[in-house]
DNA sequence: GTAATAGTTGACTAAAAAAGTAGGTTATAA
DNA sequence: TTATAACCTACTTTTTTAGTCAACTATTAC
C-alpha cells in the first residue's frame, strides 16, 4: 500500500482539468502554474493517464488536455490506479501466499482494510470533489494567484476569466 | 501514507505475542521462526514498540517480550504507529499548508481518507483479531510448521505444548 | 564466578522507489 | 513556416525500506 505526492499529483491535476474543462483543452503548463507541480512531472503523469483513457489529448497551438470521460464517471481510485499506486494494502496482492507460499497471519485484516479504501475512494467522483465548496474558494484563490504572478512578472494585464 | 512490511509485519509480530501470551514472555527468535521475520529486524521493531510501551520487556534466560496491557486495549493504529508508518494521507500533516504555504486542491479528501483509515483501524484490538476463527486456523499450522522444521533438522523431539 | 541466554543499541548497506530533470521529437493551428 | 504543446526516453538525486552486523548489558542457571 502506497499513497505519495505521485498518486496525490495525479488526483489534484485532473480535479483541476476538471474545474476548468469547459474552457476547451488545458494545457499542462496552467495545471503546472496552478497546482505548483513541475512540467516534466505531469507530461509523465498524463502519459499514464492517457493510456487508462482518462484524459485525451489535442496537440499543437491551443491544445492539451481534457478529461477521457464526464467527470461523474471518473473516481478517484481509477486516477490513482492510473499512476501505478496500488491501495492493496496486502503484501501478497490478495492471493494469500503471503508467507512462504502460505497465508500469513494477519492477511484477512490487510485484506479488509484494502476492501474499506477502495470503497471510500471508489465511491468519490471528480464531480464530488467539484462540488465541494472548500475546493471551489481554494480554485477561485489559486486562480487569482496565478494572475497576481503573471502580472509582477511581466506587467501583462491579464484579463480576468 | 504508508503502509509496507515494516508495520505489517509489527503487527504480525504483535499478534503472534497476543496469540501465544499465556505462555510467558516469548522469545524474539520465536516469533522469528513462526512469522519467517528476520530476528534483527524484529529488534528494531520491537525497540520501538517499546518505547512506546506497547510491549515490556524481560532479559535473560527464559526471558522475552509481553504485551504492554492487555490485547483487548491495544489496537492495530498504534502498533503502526508505533514503528513510524504514519496513516495519515495527506502531504502535509493535516496541517492544511501543502502547497506553498496554501491549502491545495485536494487537501480535504486525503483529510477524510485518513480519518476513515484511523477510524477503521483504530477500532480493531489485538484481542478481536486473537478470536477471528481464520486467524486460529493459521497459527495453528505455523506451530506445526516450526513444530516438524525443529524435528526434521535436529532430530530432536519437541514436545507438543 | 562463569557461561549461556536474550534483550539493547547503533552504525552500516543494498536495493528499490519516488521525485524531479533534461533534451529531443512530432503533430498541428495560426 | 513558425510557434506551440503534447510525446517520449533516459538520466539523476533523494528518500525509504528492509535488512545486516557487531558489540554490549542484564539475568538466570550451574
């Protein structure tokens, strides 16, 4: 059982597809500027997306990401899966040969506690997470930082979405 | 979020005291053979356990290590807290700073993940593990497994307890 | 008192994974 | 035809895991 920034990064990018994909195609360069993960990073995390189909791409000028499916039909154990971090909490994967081909003894707890994760995380879709209102002000904040940035940096008047 | 070898197997070793207590202090290198853990990374582990007074323990010959208080007050949390695999899910230590500083986009479900794997794993005592009847079963045919290892090596007769 | 037992401690190591970097290639819209 | 942004591969650094090893101390039994 693992849960790290990898698994983390990947739910917080397509949330923030997500909140935004009525605007057409992100591309990964805002999500990196909003969600403060490095470019490089997400082109990886978005090559394992795309192979779970749960984003499609649209290249050159004006291109990037949007979500493979409605946001209601993608939960947040599918996205985590994508990146390869397992919620299995056993050792064996399931299979019981925990122990020298044996099943250790403390296999059926592991097991249930991978049956309670994958049910919490299963049953929340992006949509969910889109509905909360704690992550709509965090959206608006983060938003507003990002135009705040650009505006110091290079005296651009962003206009305001 | 972690959860590897390290905390599954502090809780093996745990279980395997709760299930064998009555017998006295038991031997690190007992537990060893029964659970296939290696007997220095037992001590490592069992150090821990200690400080944080999960287990007592006593030197010498005929020594070994007790439970702490009784099984029924010692749940499966803070035997993996105890060998520093934390639950909690979120980057930030519940402290809500993630990302530079801010709270990030999804800073409240890893809080509500990890609450629902405290709540779950908190709630389970040693003592609820000892009387699952799979769990019976198993330490059942671990005794026998070391029980026919000691004989078919030595040649010795172990007497059966 | 001496030997055997069993816990106690700390330093060290190999392997794996995570996290991030770097640099180039390809498709496409303007 | 140029700028954009996805795509892809290889690499590096850092952290953690999962152990090993060696020496030390307390206690019991002879």
């Amino acid at each position: 059982m693992r849960l790290t920034t990898k698994g983390r990064y990947a739910v917080t990018a397509m949330l923030d597809l997500a909140l935004s994909h009525e605007r057409g195609p992100i591309r990964l360069a805002a999500i990196s500027d909003r969600q403060g993960i490095s470019l490089s990073y997400l082109e990886q995390l978005f090559a394992q997306l795309r192979r779970s189909e749960l984003v499609s791409s649209v290249r050159g000028p004006g291109g990037g990401y949007r979500l493979g499916r409605e946001a209601a039909a993608i939960s947040v154990a599918q996205v985590i899966a994508a990146v390869n971090e397992d919620t299995d909490a056993t050792r064996c994967g399931g299979a019981g040969d925990c122990q020298e081909g044996e099943t250790c003894l403390t296999h059926h707890l592991w097991m249930d506690l991978s049956d309670q994760i994958h049910a919490f995380l299963g049953d929340i879709s992006l949509n969910d997470l889109v509905a909360r209102n704690e992550i709509k002000m965090i959206s608006e904040q983060q938003q507003q930082r990002v135009a705040a940035r650009a505006d110091g940096d290079n005296q651009i008047q962003v206009t305001p979405v």
